[in-house]
C-alpha cells in the first residue's frame, strides 16, 4: 500500500510498504480516505527524531471497512467510519476503567496500529470504529479527534451557564473549544496572532476576538469579565508557544477560577516561569487535560460526532486546505505557515 514515511530530515517521503492486516476476530481493517493535520503532528514536523524514522503517522482520519474479523458486530465491509486512535494495552488499572487516555504505554500501542493515518490502509480493534451517518463526511468526519481532545477538556473544566470563557489559540483545537463552551452556554473571548482564524471563529459564535500582536490582550479580558478575569481559561495554543501563553492564561484568571491546560508540550523538562505566590493565593486551579477517552459511561469520540450529525458542532469550517498523501509536505508547509496561508486544518485525502 502507499504510505507516507518520516524521514530523518523529519519530512516524508511516499513508499509502498506492506499493508496490515485483520490480525485478531475483534479487528476491523479500513481503507483510510481522508487523513488530518493537527498542532501535535507540526510539534514533530522538520525535527530529528531516530525513533519515527520510517515510521507511519497521523492519528486523525475516517475511511470505509474493506474487512472484519469473525467477532467483529459493530460494523461490516462497506461502512463509512470515524477511527478513534486513543488506544491503550488494556491491561493497566487506567484502561480497565475507560481512562485509557493515562495508559502507561498509550503511544507505543497506538503507534502500532490505528495511530498510522497516514497510510492507504490502517487496522486495529473494532470499538475504535465507529460507523458514520450519511449526511457526515469524511472531512468532517476527520476533524472529530481533534472535538475529542476539546470534549474532555470541556467535561474537566466543569463549565456552566453564564461562564466568562477565555480560549487562547484558535488553531482546530481552539476553535473547537469555542463552538463546545458556547453550547455550554458561555460567553467567549478567544486569542489568537493570525486574522483568518480570528474571523473564522467569530463566525463560529466568539463573543469577541482579540490579535494580540496588536491588541492589550490582557485590558480587553478585563473588559469583557467586569474586570473580574475569566471563570474558565483555556490553553490551546501549546507548543513552541506554552512558556508564554501558560503564564498569560494564569493572568487572565479570576480568582478562584481555572485554566485547563489543553495544548501540547514538546518531551522532557519544560521550564515556564508562573507566579506561584499569586496563583496560590488566589486559589487558581491549574487542570492540565490529556487526550480524551470516556466521560462515564460515554465514549468522548462518539459524543463529539453526534453533536457534529446534529448539526451542533461545525466541522466544515475548520477545513481550510485540502491535499491528497503525494503532497504532504506541501501540506506540512501550508499548515506551518498559517499566518500566510490562513491555514487552520488542512486534510489529505489519501
């Protein structure tokens, strides 16, 4: 099958490799059409990585079933679906209560099998399966991680009715978290350096936006919050960029408020300086948030694309740039330079 494989320069380079296979009866094997990329794919983009060389990547996508192993009920040859590659061993305490978002070996598992999006074929176990409706398209339907990531950092946050809500990045996982908080019922200022993304999430329902390259970010949350400060903060920028917008998230804090920590962080120690005095005293809880799994009973993946079916959670909008697998660093490069191109999510169809 074709596949796009890191290289050693961190860039990828299109081969024909072996395709998997429907190793186990609880197994479905999808031919993938449409593939996404996302904040934590650019974190690895143009980087030196030994262990990834040659490896299969992307974890957001949908395709349609072309197999399925004997004991496989929820799904046949010829569905359209949405594959959800937060897997775990499940073996471990956190996956034997659907919080395999913590497992220990999360991304050695998931690598091996339905972390491989960027592939003409992917296989894994069927619950990380699920079928689509007809009206949601693939497009749509790969941008349903990305709301997962943004579900269960809604679900931590405890967000009510009336909240002032601060959201700073509106990259996918920002403007995600947008269109969740205001159907939580709260009103939003979200921050962001690029002015595309910015007018995209004002027509999402963001009660105001802010450019801070030329905005006082900081005056206009006091404006919008009765000088207070936000109830809820949520950092979505991540990256490259978290030793700046994580303290400024603790400063856009009202005492006794929160800021969920949604944006990525790149391997080993990361020193943020945060005025800890400050934070402790005004009782600002810090909640960092990690992936998505279940929230009780519900699976936070299947949550996400009811409310994208019933129309209550925008995906077409995100999708900003397509390009088929052959031109993924050509996408790479478009998603990377979002301030020239306005990129937001940029998908490949493969």
């Amino acid at each position: 099958m074709k596949a796009a494989l890191k290289t050693e320069n961190g860039e990828f380079e299109i081969q024909d490799v072996e395709a998997p296979k429907v190793e186990k009866p609880d197994w479905v094997l999808a031919r993938v059409r449409v593939s996404g990329i996302c904040g934590t794919d650019l974190r690895h983009w143009k980087k030196d990585e030994p262990e990834l060389v040659h490896k299969i990547m992307g974890h957001e996508l949908a395709g349609e079933v072309v197999e399925v192993g004997e004991a496989v009920t929820n799904v046949k040859p010829g569905d359209r679906v949405v594959i959800e590659t937060v897997l775990g061993d499940d073996t471990c305490d956190w996956c034997n209560v659907q919080q395999y978002n913590l497992c220990p070996n999360l991304y050695p598992v998931r690598m091996k099998t339905v972390s491989q999006a960027f592939a003409a074929y992917l296989a894994g176990p069927s619950k990380k399966f699920y079928k689509l409706p007809d009206h949601v398209s693939f497009e749509e339907a790969t941008v349903l991680d990305t709301f997962s990531v943004c579900m269960h950092a809604i679900q931590l946050s405890g967000i009510k009715l009336n909240d002032k809500v601060v959201v700073i990045g509106a990259g996918p996982i920002g403007l995600g978290q947008l269109q969740l908080a205001k159907i939580s019922g709260a009103d939003v200022l979200i921050t962001d350096t690029v002015d595309n993304s910015l007018r995209i999430a004002k027509e999402l329902g963001a009660d105001e936006v802010v450019n801070i390259k030329n905005e006082d970010a900081l005056k206009r949350v006091m404006e919008f919050t009765n000088n207070r400060g936000a109830d809820i903060v949520f950092e979505c920028a991540g990256g490259p960029s978290m030793p700046e917008t994580l303290p400024q998230a603790t400063t856009f804090c009202r005492r006794g408020g929160k800021v969920i920590i949604v944006g990525g962080f790149d391997k080993g120690e990361i020193s943020i300086p945060l005025e800890w005095q400050r934070i402790q005293m005004s009782e600002i809880k810090l909640i960092p948030s990690a992936s998505y799994s279940y929230w009780g009973i519900y699976p936070e993946m299947q949550m996400c694309l009811d409310l994208v079916a019933n129309g209550k959670l925008n995906a077409k909008k995100l999708i900003t740039h397509s390009f088929s697998l052959d031109d993924i660093n050509k996408a790479f490069e478009t998603a990377q330079n979002k301030e020239e191109t306005g990129a937001v999510f940029v998908a490949l169809t493969v």
